[in-house]
C-alpha cells in the first residue's frame, strides 16, 4: 500500500531530535567551525587549512553533482549554507535550494535575504519542488534518515524512497552527489560499543548511518554508481582541526554555552575521531547518475 | 555447528539485562522476543560481544541480522 506522503510520519530523526544538537546557538559553532560553518568532513591535500579544505570539498561536491554553472540545484540538509552559498558566488548556480529541519540554521540563511539562495524548514519527505532540478547533493544528512535499530531492509527501503524522490525531481542526466559516514568493519569492542551508545544515545539521538552496501542496493535501477570514495582518514584531520580549535577558545565556549555543553561536543570529537581512525567508521563520497 | 548452547544463550541474555539495569523477567525463555526485555540494538551488540567472551569464539557478524529471539543466539555462527 502506498503512504500518502503528505500524511506518514517522516523517516529517521525529528526536528526535535535534530535541534538538540544543531540548536545550541550558532555562535558557539562559529567558535570551532570554520568561517564557512561547514560541519562535516573536509576533503584535505597537502597544505590546505580547514577552511581551504572545506571549500575543496565543497567544489568537490559541486562537480561530481554536475552543479557548476546549473541553473538549480538543491541541497539536502544544508546546514548553516556553506554550500548554498558557494554553489551561487563561485559557481554561477541561479537557483540553489536548502532543506534543514534546524530552525537556526534556517533563519541564519534566511537572514541573508538573497533571492538565489533558498532555504526550506522541511523534511525530504515534505518537499515538493516548484521545477526539477539540474543537480543535488546531500551532505552529511543521510546519517538522520533512519532511527538506530531500523532492520537492514527498512534502512535500504528508507534510503531507496530517498534516492526515488530524488530522481523524480532532477531533470534527464542529472546527478546525485552524498557524502555520508557510515559503518566500518572493525570487529567491534567493548569501548567501541560504549561509544556508539554515547554517541546515538546522547549526540545524534534517533540516527543511524548506513553500510557502504546498503546505500548502493538502495540505488539499483535508480542511479548508477558513477564514483565511491571512502575517506576515513579525512573526517580524522577534520576531527583533530575542529577539537584543537574548540580546546583553543573553550573558555569562550563556556561562557556561550556553558562547561556540560562544551566538554559535551569535546567528547563527541574525541569519540567520533577514534571511531574513524580504528576502523569502526568509514567516510562515503559518493557519486550517482540518474538512469 | 552450534557453538552457543540455548542455556549460555539464557545466562547470557540475563547478565546483559542485568548490566543494563533492566528488570529480569524470571519466565525468559527461547520463544522470549529480545525486544520484549527492552533490549535494543546496541544491547544486542552488547549479547553478541558478551557470547563471544563466554564461548572464546570469532562470531560471524553477518549472522546477528535478524535476531528476534533468545533462542535466536544459538544460531550465531562463528567467522
């Protein structure tokens, strides 16, 4: 039987859940983050700062996704507008559309009061577009679209309805690009396990991120899988560059949101770095060609 | 070949619940459903890591997807 889009619940995280971590004020983020608020991993060569390589993977997406010099692109999960923001000044997209289900991230794009960038508080699962889209990228999002403990099925069916949706609204060739943690195979640990709890207890309440095989079975005569990358070792250097800076300006932290709060994020980078670094985690690029 | 036996299944599942602060119902059996104790899945991550102390075994992974029940466990098979 067939859900009526507009009436089922939305899969994975609710906005709730999603304000708890991405809500606390947008001035503590700004304090660690790079000037660009991009809060996922970097694409990192030799020599780059946190910054330069934040916009390296923001290009990097641009490219793969088809988007440079398309007319519209959309953004699933656009968090505080990096990519919105580069798709439009560097690489000429007229139209480049955010969703998010984080109200400050939402009102910060909103605030820039500029007509080619757009910024919709909505689920994937409520969005209807006003044209088809030429391309679209999705960082760091899908790791919300489903709830831990969801059944390997449910979790392809979820991604699966995604990659469907998407489809549907781009326009003939065009192209998907996500960048997305997902699950590694080192043989798991009583530590690992303690921090996975703490991690989808505490930090990322009701997510959960895929197996490298479960979103690639998701896009079987959807799209074909054009590129895949895993870059493990560059959500470490991310991690690193976003703990030395939270450290340096702690007590500025503390007074913007109080020592529970940031010795809260502190762990959540310490944890999320060991987990890359010993296997229990992976970094996906990957790049899909609508069929 | 089975290398977990339904009573180390049920041992196990106790000191997990246990551990966890759960209430141990005193009727669990093989048909219990694991959900039905409030295990979740990292709990049952937990069993599986705890299974393959108590057994001195490398559990095959792969055979953990679609647990239900206790009496589920004893046909984890090792790597």
């Amino acid at each position: 039987m067939a859900l009526d889009q507009h009436t089922a619940e939305p899969p994975g995280a609710s906005r709730d859940a999603i304000g708890s971590h991405y809500d606390v004020g947008v001035g503590f983020f700004e304090q660690w983050l790079d000037p660009t608020l991009t809060y996922s991993s970097a694409l990192w060569e030799a020599g780059d700062t946190l910054e330069t390589a934040q916009l390296r993977k923001l290009d990097y997406a641009a490219s793969e996704a088809g988007a440079v010099g398309a007319r519209r692109v959309l953004d699933v999960g656009c968090g505080w507008g990096s990519m919105l923001t580069r798709l439009v000044e560097e690489h000429g997209v007229e139209a480049a559309v955010g969703l998010t289900l984080s109200e400050t991230q939402r009102d910060r794009i909103a605030g820039w009061d500029d007509p080619r960038r757009e910024v919709r508080l909505e689920h994937w699962h409520e969005h209807e577009p006003d044209a088809p889209y030429d391309a679209i990228v999705s960082i760091g999002a899908l790791e919300h679209f489903v709830r831990h403990g969801t059944s390997r099925a449910d979790k392809v069916r979820t991604y699966r309805e995604f990659l469907s949706r998407c489809r549907r609204w781009l326009a003939p060739g065009g192209r998907l690009y996500v960048q997305a943690i997902c699950k590694g195979n080192a043989r798991l640990t009583a530590k690992a396990l303690a921090d996975a709890r703490f991690v989808f207890e505490e930090v990322f309440p009701q997510s959960d991120v895929p197996w490298p095989a479960e979103l690639v079975q998701a896009t079987e005569w959807l799209f074909d899988l054009v590129r895949l990358r895993n870059d493990a070792d560059h959500y470490v250097q991310t991690l690193d560059a976003w703990r030395e800076r939270l450290l340096a300006r702690r007590e500025e932290g503390e007074r913007e949101v109080g020592a529970g709060a940031v010795e809260h994020y502190d762990r959540y980078l310490r944890t999320a770095r060991e987990h890359f670094a010993e296997g229990h985690a992976g970094l996906l690029r990957v790049t899909l060609a609508a069929v | 070949m089975a290398v977990i036996s339904e009573e180390v299944a049920l041992d196990t599942v106790r000191r997990v619940l246990g551990a966890r602060h759960k209430e141990v119902a005193p009727d669990i059996a093989a048909d219990t459903q694991l959900e039905s104790l409030g295990l979740d899945s990292l709990d049952i991550a937990e069993l599986f890591l705890q299974l393959e102390n108590v057994t001195s075994t490398e559990l095959d992974p792969s055979s953990a997807e679609g647990l239900k029940t206790v009496g589920d466990l004893v046909e984890l098979r090792p790597l």
